[in-house]
C-alpha cells in the first residue's frame, strides 16, 4: 500500500483520511499544516508531524493537499513545486462508489467524495475538489484547482475554469461557462456565462456586489 502525507490539518483533509482508510487506497503517515500549534496534535488517529516546509523530506509518500480553496490550493501547490515536487508526487483521492466510464479523465491531486458521478466524456484536471453527490454531464471540462461543494449538478458541455468555486445544491446550465477564480453562491442557477473573477448568487443567478452584496444594476 502506498504511503500518503496530507497538506492541512482541515475538515477536508478528515473525509480524505476516513475515505482512504475505508477503501485501503493508501497508508496515511501524517499530516502536514503550518500552524505551529498543531505540531504533534493527533487528527482523527494520524499525527500532525510539521509544517507544510517538511513536504520534501518524505521522499517515499505521495501528497494530498486538503485545501478547500482553490486559491490557497495552487498557492501551495506552487510552493511545493518551488521544493521540487512535481505532478508524480500527487496522488489521486477517489471513493470506491464514484461512478466514472473509461473515457473520462481526472487529473493527480484530485479528491472525488462519495457518490459523485461523471456520465460520458468528463475532463476534470489537477488538484480539483469534489465533495458528495456531484454530478457531471457529457463533455463538462474542469479546469485544475476548481472546487465543487455537494450536491452540483453541471449540464452537459459546461466550461469551469482555474479555480473557481460552485456552492452547495447550485446548478449550470448545459453549454454555459464558469470563468476562472469565480464564485457561484449556494443554490444558484447559473443559465448564462460567469465572467472570470465575478460572484454570481440567485435563481436565475447574476452578478452580486462583493462590497455592498446587492446584485449589479440593482436600485
């Protein structure tokens, strides 16, 4: 059984560890984080042996970063490649009951939780999170670092981009766009393109004000 270090002491890295050690995909030595005031804490039965800084010296494990955001996610993830880790130290999370045909593809560093299901022709690049009961159409392509809370459900050829974050129960629409770094609020309906870096909440879902939380144009 290969051996695997998880990056952050987090909610998501508990449902990797109880997953993993259900299915025996991998021997979970320890974790990683930087708070300092974990060092030597036990999480869930495995150890949090140091800080993210130590990635390096476990030469012989696979890594798993367990970051819910996929902003802090591609910000660590270039801090380990900066020590010299690359793409083949990454492993790939996937619970046993995630149904998936031969012509999809999920990239390393990818988490798939419970009862997620890819239909026909799903692209999912690396490092990208995928809680329960997600569920992805024909030909949906998901850039790397993009984040799924439970229960979204794409169309089919929807576009997500680098990074972006889709709420808890919100859908898109077939054939529409996600941009990068965007945020689709919980239970939203997304049925035209979200624009890079936008925040879109509602049903049908449109642009939200960060500062003032109003949607944009509203009086």
């Amino acid at each position: 059984m290969s051996e695997l270090i998880l990056i952050a002491a987090s909610g998501l890295a508990r449902e990797v560890l109880a997953m993993v050690r259900s299915s025996g995909q991998y021997d979970v030595v320890g974790l990683l984080d930087d708070d300092r005031e974990m060092a030597g804490v036990t999480v869930d039965g495995a150890p949090v042996l140091g800080t993210i800084d130590e990635a390096a010296k476990y030469t012989h494990a696979f890594v798993l970063v367990c970051i819910g955001s996929g902003r802090a996610r591609e910000a660590v993830v270039d801090r380990l490649t900066a020590m010299g880790l690359n793409e083949a130290r990454y492993a790939t999370a996937i619970d046993p009951s995630v149904q998936y045909p031969e012509d999809c593809r999920i990239g390393r560093g990818s988490i798939l939780l419970r009862n997620v299901t890819l239909t026909a022709a799903v692209t999912l690049g690396s490092h990208v999170v995928v809680m329960p009961s997600v569920t992805f159409t024909h030909d949906d392509d998901v850039a790397d670092f993009a984040t799924f809370a439970a229960g979204v459900s794409l169309g089919g050829g929807v576009r997500v981009g680098r990074a972006a974050y889709l709420g808890m129960n919100s859908s898109v629409r077939e054939r529409v766009s996600v941009g990068a770094y965007a945020t689709v609020g919980m239970g939203a309906a997304v049925l035209s393109n979200v624009p890079d870096g936008e925040t879109w909440v509602g049903v049908p879902a449109r642009e939200i004000d960060k500062d003032s939380f109003l949607f944009k144009g509203a009086p």
